[in-house]
C-alpha cells in the first residue's frame, strides 16, 4: 500500500510537531527523560521523514532505563511497546545461541563439516565448509536468492545444498556477509541434530526460558491471525520513497514461515533480555541458558581483520555475533554500535532498521528498532545520532577502558 492512497498520511508526517510526539510517545513509555538527547534524535528522524516509528530498550547494569514506542506504526495508528517489529538480520545471533547450546551438550562440534550432519551438503565441492566457516561468514556461499518465502524450508535447503561455492573462496580464508544461505543451514543443522524444527527449537530452548511470549522466528498460523486481528505486526516502511511506502512484508507467508538469518519479529523489549542473558554470561533472572565459557567464546573475535567482501570494510565477528569494530574507522564501519561503545561490545544489527546489542565494559543493554527504511547513508546517520546520544545521555561518553586501537592493515585471522 502507498502511502499516497491514504489522504492524511503526507499531513500527518509533515504536520507532527515535536510536542505533539512527545505527547503521544508519553503514552507509552517507561524512563525515556533519562534519555533527552536519543529521544530527540528519533523525534528528529520522525520529522525528517527516514521513520514513522521506533521502539528502544535501554538497560543499565541489569536495571532498565528507559523502554518506550514512538510515533506511529501506519498513520493514525501509535506505535506501542508491545507491537511486534521485524529484526530482519538483528535475528541471526538467535540461531548462533543455539549452536552453542548444542556444542556444549556435546551434539556437535564447532570444527565439524556441515556434511557432518547434512551429508547432501558437500555437493559440488563444499565438504570442507564447516560450521565455524557458516557462523564467520567465511564460508564461500552467499546465495542471494534462497527463494524464502515462497519455496518450502526443504526446497530452500535443496537449492542451497545443490550449489557450487563461489570461485577462488578458500573457506575461512575469505570473508563476505551471506545474508540467507548459511542461516538457513545452520536451521537445519539445529533440526537434525535436535529433531526439533528451528522455530520449534528456538522457541521452546530460548524465548520461552526468557519470557520473550510474543517472539518468534516463524510463528504459528493462529497467533499470526491473533496478531494481526489485534493490530499488533508492526508495518516496514520504504523511506526512500516520497510518500513512504509499505514493503508489505506483515503477510502471513513472510511472518509464519521461518527464515532463520531474517524474520524474527517481536517487541524490542524482548529482544533486550536475549543480551542481558549474554552479559549476565548465560544467565537470566535465574534461568541459565548457556555456560559462560560458551558466551565468552561466541562473544568473542574470531574473525579478525579481514575485509568483507560484502560490505569492502574490515569487520570483526564472533560466532555469529558482529564484534565493536571502531578501530577500523568508527565514521564508516557498516553497522556499528555509535562512536562511544566499548572495545568488547558485541551484537548484530538488521538491515537499514534494527540493532540490539550488550557493552560489556559499560553493562549496557541497547534494542533498538525503526519501522523506516531509508537509503543506507540516511540510515547509518541516524543509528549513530542516537546511540551516542544514549552514551551521552547515560554519562557513558569517553568512558571505555582497555580500548586498543588497531590499524586497518593489522594482521588479519579467523580463528
């Protein structure tokens, strides 16, 4: 749906003044005065036309300090704390928590070959990809088109278990982003280690243990019409766009079949608790979902200083995780976490829209999502404009410890 077929939606955004947003925000907030400077930089956003909408959690040494919804999810309708936003690649750290579960309980090695559970995948060359190589973005199969949603789970494995990995790539000698392929396959390695589907597994192994109720990565058909019926799927809007358009991806198809690097959907509330489990180092209000030698290891850099061949940056990653890469260049590092996140910060953002992510260093908690899509120079300007005014805001600026810096032309490695 264009925004142009409804009348009052080029108004609307034009005519919201800031006071009538926060008027509007205040109806569904929680300690968002701590943070005058992140609230202004969204409300700036809003104004500008990049987002209709955010949400963002905040927490501090485990206490919450602010959680709030801004602006509105379409026109007229307010965005809620408790609208489920679309974390797009924000979720792919999901999947990597649940390899690690199944590493620790001994169902799998990390070194393993993906043909180690899914012998069909060493077709045409791949037997030597293993699940380390899949979690670094090192493997060597950036499939753009898995044909996600309108082919089945086992259509999209057959099509990725069919193809050649791409030329002069030595798995883990190479790095690229693959947004889809291997997320994909590392569902299935969960699904035949575990016997479990992967929505089912992550479902009842982590958002069920962590209260997260309204989480998903494929949600079932009926809390689908559940959801809808109450208004609660929060719609993705084109910025790029003059009016705003929707990309209509709330369908039942895109949000009840599971693609594991790309359709979690959930209030950013929820998302939050997943990183305080991380910094609690598996921990969570008592629950205990991963050792902490495990955190410490995914959370870690184990893919160091290379260049991505998807975004031409050197990135750092952990095990699934995309790891503080400042010291590459804080002004131009693609999804980053603002200029005063500490050396170990550790998390994963989604594309143009989301990031959640825990500062180890500052015990900080940040999730954050707009409803708004703008160009990608758009989009990082403002991502950046509010997690340093959170930093800012918090007192937090300036304060990291044990930073050390490190050249672009440093040694680069995977471990």
């Amino acid at each position: 749906m264009s925004v142009g077929e409804n009348p009052e939606m080029s108004e609307s955004i034009k005519n919201l003044t800031l006071s009538r947003l926060q008027s509007r925000m205040s109806m569904d907030e929680t300690g968002i005065g701590r943070l005058p400077r992140a609230q202004e930089a969204i409300h700036h956003g809003i104004l500008e036309g990049t987002h209709l909408g955010a949400q963002l959690r905040v927490s501090l040494h485990g206490e919450t300090v602010a959680e709030a919804a801004f602006g509105e999810s379409r026109p007229g309708a307010p965005l809620t704390r408790d609208h489920l936003m679309l974390w797009l690649s924000s979720s792919k750290p999901v999947a990597a928590v649940a390899i690690g579960q199944l590493w620790e309980r001994g169902r799998l090695e990390l070194d393993d070959s993906v043909a180690t559970h899914i012998p069909e995948f060493a077709q045409n060359g791949k037997d030597g990809i293993t699940l380390r190589h899949l979690l670094t973005h090192t493997g060597g199969i950036r499939m753009l088109d898995v044909g996600w949603p309108g082919a089945t789970w086992d259509e999209i494995l057959a099509r990725i278990c069919g193809m050649k990995p791409e030329p002069r790539w030595i798995p883990g000698e190479k790095a690229g982003y693959h947004l889809a392929s291997s997320w994909f396959v590392l569902g299935e390695v969960i699904r035949r280690v575990d016997g479990r589907p992967f929505e089912t597994y992550v479902r009842e192994e982590i958002f069920c243990p962590l209260g997260m109720r309204d989480s998903w990565i494929g949600m079932p058909a009926d809390r689908y019409a559940t959801y809808r019926a109450e208004d609660r799927i929060a719609v993705m809007w084109n910025t790029e766009k003059t009016p705003p358009e929707s990309y209509g991806w709330e369908t039942e198809e895109r949000c009840t079949r599971p693609h594991p690097g790309g359709n979690g959907y959930g209030p950013l509330h929820e998302l939050s608790r997943f990183y305080e489990m991380l910094l609690g180092r598996g921990s969570y209000q008592g629950r205990r979902l991963l050792l902490p030698q495990t955190v410490d290891l995914f959370t870690s850099r184990q893919r160091e200083g290379m260049i991505d061949a998807t975004f031409k940056h050197p990135l750092d990653w952990g095990l699934g995780f995309i790891l503080n890469s400042n010291h590459y260049g804080a002004d131009t590092v693609p999804y980053g976490y603002g200029h005063h996140a500490s050396s170990p910060t550790f998390g994963h953002s989604g594309n143009r829209s989301s990031t959640a992510f825990a500062d180890p260093e500052h015990q900080l908690v940040v999730a954050l999502a707009f409803n708004g899509l703008p160009d990608n120079e758009r989009h990082e300007h403002r991502i950046r404009a509010v997690l340093d005014a959170i930093y800012e805001d918090l007192g937090l600026a300036g304060r990291q410890s044990g930073h050390r810096a490190r050249s672009a032309g440093s040694s680069s490695s995977i471990r």
